[in-house]
C-alpha cells in the first residue's frame, strides 16, 4: 500500500526521494507534480483512489525531470489536463530541452537520463485555467517555477531544500540564483502555514531551513569573488570554487549540473558590476572589477 501523508484541510503528500503533493476539494483532486518516473506516477493514481476521489488535474510547479516524470503515464492511463507554468511549458512539452541548457548545446549521453530528461507530456500554461488554490511566483531555481497554496499549506516545491539535503550537495541549484535568493527572502517572510519543501518535510517554522539555504548561496558568492583575486577561465572558476567547498565531483553529469549553476552566478555577479571577462587566446578569463 502507498504510503501518503496528510497535511490538514485536504491536502496530502506522498514520500519520495522527490514527494507529490495532492490537494482534494469536494471529492476532486490536483496532483501537483509527478515524481520522477511512471512508478511515482502510478502510485499518485492509486492515492487519489484510496481516497475515494476523481483525479481533476495535474499541477507542475516546475519542468525538472524529478517533478514531471510521472506525467506522461498519468496523461495516458487517465486523460486529465496537465498544467504548468507558462515560462516552463516548452521544456515540458521538449524535456530534452533541459539537458541542452544544462550543456549549452547537443547534450553528451550523460545528460539524456530520467534524472535530467522525463518523457514528454502536453502541458498547458497554468496561467490560464482557473484553479481552486493560490499560484505564487517561486522563480530562481528554475525559469518560472511557481508554488501552490491552499489557506493552510504552501507547497513550495524546490524553492528551499532540507537542511540534510544541502549539506550532501553543499549549493543549492538554481538557474538563476539571485531570484531563487530573493524567493527564500520572500517566504521567510511569510507566516501562518505550513510550508511543504519538495526534497525535505513540512514545517510550521521553515526559518531554520531557509536560512541555511541563504547561507550556502552568500558563501557560494564570496568563495567566487575570493576566487577571482586571480583571472581565471570559467572552467578554473568552476574548479576552483568546488575545490574550495569541498564539493566532490562524482560523475559527468554531476559535474554539467554545478557548471551550469555556477555560470549562473558568473551572470549574477557581471549584471552587479562586480566582475567582467575579457577574450584570451580563445577563452573566456573572468576578472574582479575594482573598486
């Protein structure tokens, strides 16, 4: 039997190593996000049966392989509407779209996993249905990533992870960092819910977790700034500022996924006139503005 959590006023949660959320109103109920594959796919079905409810929709929050891997056999085996946020849909539609970004161009067979590329679903723009819930803009860690809220739980899908889980992987991803810093200021200001990460547990008082998170992404910031008191290419950037966090490289793919993190907050740090680059023998060497 699936094991599925209840949150409080219809919502519910089912664990995973990525959970999907349910929110039931009037016997019909959201599945918000898929999981990674069509096993977590399946089991989301079986919850919204053991809860005597009619499958309404699916809600994804974000277009990452852990959250919309189980869409594709939901909309086969149902036929219900899959939602998403707009700025999301076309990697949706095209997940290979999210290994092209994370390696900048025809993506190494690495990247073409289900960890990074789910099976396509027909997602439409969630901006456009109406809904019985509250979407919020959560944007940052993916292009439009949105969370989902009831009166009495958030949903705040990966805009913060458990404490557990950023100490394994020491930087929080984000596409863009500096908006993902300015979602986790956002919902530390926030009160009176119960706060759902999608890669940790609920909690009333997220604060801690939070600001850990803030924590990790002001150190990853001033590790690269102290990094760059010498002119470094952006591959000696990256190797420099994992070295210096002592962030282990364990296999290709890993490696795709913190350059393209970090290349986000080379972008970050240029937009604030703190750093430029300048075109060497055919490289890009990035270089400290001073003041």
């Amino acid at each position: 039997m699936v094991k599925v959590e209840e949150l409080g006023n219809g919502a519910y949660r089912i664990p995973g190593r990525t959970i999907v959320g349910l929110i039931c109103i009037d016997k019909e109920c959201y599945v918000i996000d898929t999981g990674l594959d069509d096993d977590q796919g399946r089991r989301a079905l079986n919850v919204v049966k053991s809860l005597n409810c009619k499958l309404k929709a699916v809600l994804n929050t974000h277009s990452h392989a852990d959250h919309i891997g189980g869409n594709n056999f939901i909309e086969k085996r149902s036929g219900v509407d899959i939602f998403g946020p707009l700025e999301e849909i076309p990697y949706i539609r095209n997940p290979k779209l999210e290994p092209v970004m994370l390696y900048g161009g025809s993506p190494v067979p690495e990247l073409l996993s289900k960890f990074f590329m789910a099976k396509p679903s027909n997602a439409k723009p969630i901006e456009n249905v109406k809904l019985p819930v509250k979407l919020v803009d959560l944007r940052g860690h993916s292009p439009g990533m949105i969370g989902i809220q009831t009166d009495q739980v958030f949903f705040v899908a990966d805009a913060y992870t458990g404490i557990n889980i950023l100490s394994k992987h020491v930087i929080p991803y984000a596409y863009d960092t500096e908006s993902a810093l300015k979602t986790l200021e956002f919902i530390l200001d926030t009160k009176g819910l119960l706060y759902v990460p999608f890669h940790g547990e609920p909690s009333e008082e997220p604060e801690e977790e939070i600001e850990a998170n803030i924590s990790a992404i002001k150190r990853t910031k001033e590790t690269l700034l102290k990094a760059l008191k010498d002119d470094l290419s952006t591959c000696q950037v990256i190797s420099r500022v994992l070295s210096q966090l002592n962030v282990k490289i364990r296999d290709a793919a890993l490696y795709f996924l913190y350059e393209s993190l970090l290349k986000g907050y080379l972008s970050w740090l240029k937009r604030d006139g703190l750093i430029t680059f300048k075109i060497e023998f055919n490289k890009i060497i990035w270089t400290l503005i001073k003041a």
